[in-house]
C-alpha cells in the first residue's frame, strides 16, 4: 500500500489543479489501485454511483446549511439558547471571579502554562507594558510544546504533575529572574482545560464550586485555592488526588527540580485567550475563541445581562462586568444541521448530547467526519476497488491536523 508520504504529496498535487479534498483523495485512491494487489476488486456493478455523483450529493449535504436564510434561522435559535443560559442553564454561561480585564501597563516576568488535550505548552513571559521605551509590551523569553499522548495520559496522580514539573524546569530554569529560592517564587498563570472547583475561605464567605473558569484577582489578599477534580479525556492525573489544592500539588512539584512557583491565577484556555489579547489591545476585545480540539468563548459581559443567582459570591459587588466561560460546544442542540454522518458519529458516540456544537466544528470530529464521507464514497463509488484501507476502517484514524496540513500547504512549500 502507497505510503502516508505518497498519499499526501497526491493529494496535494491534485488540491493543486482546483480539486476538491474529497476529489484529492478519491483520485488517489482510484490511480493506487494498479500498484496495490489488496485492491484489486472490481467495484459493485449494482447501484454503483461515479465519483462526480458521489461528490455532488455530498457537496449539497454540506452547504445547504449555509445558505443565507438558513445561517440567519439557526443564528436566532442560537441567540434564544444563549440567553437561557445566562439566566438559568448550571451548566454553561459560567460567570468567573475576574471582573476587569488587563489594562496593558501590568510589568514583570511570568510563567504561563497550557494543559489542553494534546499539548503542554510552556512560556516564561516578560511583560513591559505599553510605555516600555518604544518596544513590544510583552517578550517572551523561553517558550516549548510538549506532546501529550495516551502514555502521558495513563499516568496517574502526581506522575502526571511530576512531568509537567519536568517540562517547566526544562524550559525556564536556564532564563527565569525568579523561582530559585522560596522568597522569590516564580508567578505562574495556568490555563487548565479541565474541570475544577474554586474554594473561597470561610473567612471571607462559603465555599462556592464553580467549574471551568476560575480566575482569582490577585489584588485580593487570600490564598489561592483550587481543587482538582476528574479530568475526562482519558486523563489519569485526578487519580489518588480527587479535591487535592492544585496550587500545592504543582508546587511540591515543581520544588523536585529546585524551582519555586506560586500559582497566581488559573483560567481555562478560552479566558487566557481573552485575557492576553485584552492586555494588547485593552480596549477593543471583548472576547476570546477557541478553535481546536475543541471550541469555546469566553466573553466579558455586562453582570446585567446574567441571572444574579449564577454569579458567584464574591466581596465587592460594584462591579460592571464578568469574564463568561460560554461552554459554547454545549449549544445547538436539534437546532444544528446534521448530516447522515454527523448522526453516524453521534451514534457512536459515549456522550452523544453533550457537547453538540463540537461535532460539527471542532478538531476533535471533524477528522472523523471525513472519514466517514471517505468511507462512503468507497462504497458507492468502487474507489480504491471498493475495499476500504485497514488504516481508514477504525475510528478516528483520520485527524484534524492532517487536514489542516492540506489546506495550509502552498505549491512553494512542497517538494513535487
């Protein structure tokens, strides 16, 4: 069978004479036939469709749903939903603790961490502020990713915590200002796309949990308190350490490698999104998107336009606006379009109502989704004799980041 090198560089070549993915890939398939002996079988003579039908019928199916009148119909919908979670939905609209977003003039050298899905990603910043002598505002001075894979994943409790501990030290130790002695900790921001629960010290009010979006403004004088609670996605690290502060579990950490850290604030990925663009531009964002392996927004919203038995407690309540974690992939509902293979993958799925939105735009399923029309199109067509690859039979064989592989590649960028 052809090589994943050789797929590629076909399907690129074709993407090149204005052939659509689907096309790319079918006429690969159609012109491997020859040099592979697994795929000599004829196609179906009954009810067989040609490949110009197939990607007609599939075209349709895709963008019908974005016709102008259609686009207009769910937008009102989806307006309609988001309003009631604002005022009532426990699970999503979450308004977080942080009321002010960057003003641009904040200064200093910071460790910024990213747990997501997939990737660690790592940053020692310094931030000069806007007035800093003509220069950029924010430099950062030592940054790497790490891959998570299933082998990370399995690792369990403090295994996991011990090699992010790793990959900070790694990446930091060499340029950090701060963090070498227990007087001058290095300030750590962490986005954690996990759940969490954020306890308040019952000296100021009750313990309040509120998922996802914890943020705590640092000018309050109390300590940091974040409980670690099941992670999903096939993560191990919540085992053994279930309602454990995450604060000292990455300090103790951390201080493995001689590198002491405070946890200053803790945000999921769509907030430190807002939060970074907001201390470049201070005043024109208003809200942070993310499209990866998921999706999701944070907004910063009127406090008016929330149901004030969702916001959290919290000692000074003049304020004007909130940071909102939307859960935005939670929306849609029976509202969204759904294809025959958007139903398929929803069929398979564990947790099929979830988070509808995500089937249809993250990078998580929209892999899957290719591969189901793929898959169909071997059957109706004869492609590739008909017999669909070992490698394209299994689930989720076909991801994101090789699609996206294709759609960024430029004839100048590979070797033909």
């Amino acid at each position: 069978m052809a090589s994943l090198r050789d797929l590629l560089l076909a399907v690129i070549k074709s993407l090149f004479r204005g052939r659509s993915f689907l096309q790319a890939l079918l006429a690969f398939w159609t012109t491997s036939t020859e040099s592979s002996p697994t795929l000599r079988e004829p196609p179906s003579k009954d009810g067989s469709t040609s490949i110009s039908d197939f990607l007609a019928k599939a075209e349709s199916l895709l963008l019908d749903p974005t016709q102008p009148n259609k686009r207009r119909a769910l937008s009102q919908k989806l307006k309609l939903e988001f309003r009631e979670g604002l005022l009532s939905n426990p699970a999503c609209m979450l308004p977080s603790y942080h009321t002010e977003l960057p003003t641009g003039d904040e200064s200093g050298q910071y460790l910024a961490v990213d747990v997501g899905g997939s990737t660690l990603r790592v940053a020692l910043v310094d931030l000069k502020g806007r007035g800093s002598s003509g220069g950029p505002e924010s430099v950062i001075v030592s940054i790497d990713t790490f891959n998570i894979d299933n082998d990370i994943r399995a690792l369990k409790g403090r295994a996991f915590f011990d090699w992010m501990a790793e990959k900070i030290y790694q990446t930091v130790a060499k340029d950090s200002r701060q963090g070498h002695c227990a007087d001058d900790p290095l300030l750590l921001g962490l986005s954690w796309s996990f759940p969490i629960e954020y306890a308040i010290p019952p000296r100021i009010m009750s313990i309040h949990p509120l998922k996802h979006t914890q943020c705590h403004p640092r000018k309050q004088p109390t300590p940091q308190t974040y409980l670690l609670r099941p992670m999903g996605k096939s993560f191990h690290a919540a085992d053994g350490l279930l309602n454990q502060n995450l604060s000292s579990i990455l300090q103790t950490s951390c201080l493995h490698h001689n590198l002491h850290v405070s946890l200053s604030a803790i945000v999921n990925d769509s907030s430190a999104t807002l939060l970074s663009a907001a201390y470049s531009h201070p005043s024109t964002t208003t809200f942070g998107l993310i499209l990866g392996t998921g999706v999701n927004i944070a907004a910063y919203l009127p406090v008016t336009t929330i149901s004030p038995s969702k916001l959290p407690p919290r000692p000074q309540t003049l304020a004007t606006h909130v940071v909102v974690n939307t859960e935005l992939g939670m929306f849609g509902g029976p509202s969204l379009p759904s294809t025959k293979w958007d139903k398929t993958l929803k069929a398979s799925h564990p947790r099929p109502d979830f988070q509808p939105l995500e089937h249809l735009v993250s990078g998580f399923y929209l892999g899957e989704v290719a591969r189901l029309i793929l898959v169909d199109a071997i059957h109706e067509t004869g492609a590739f004799g008909g017999v669909v690859p070992d490698s394209l039979a299994r689930e989720y064989t076909l991801d994101a980041k090789t699609l996206s592989l294709l759609e960024r590649c430029s004839p100048s960028a590979v070797p033909l």
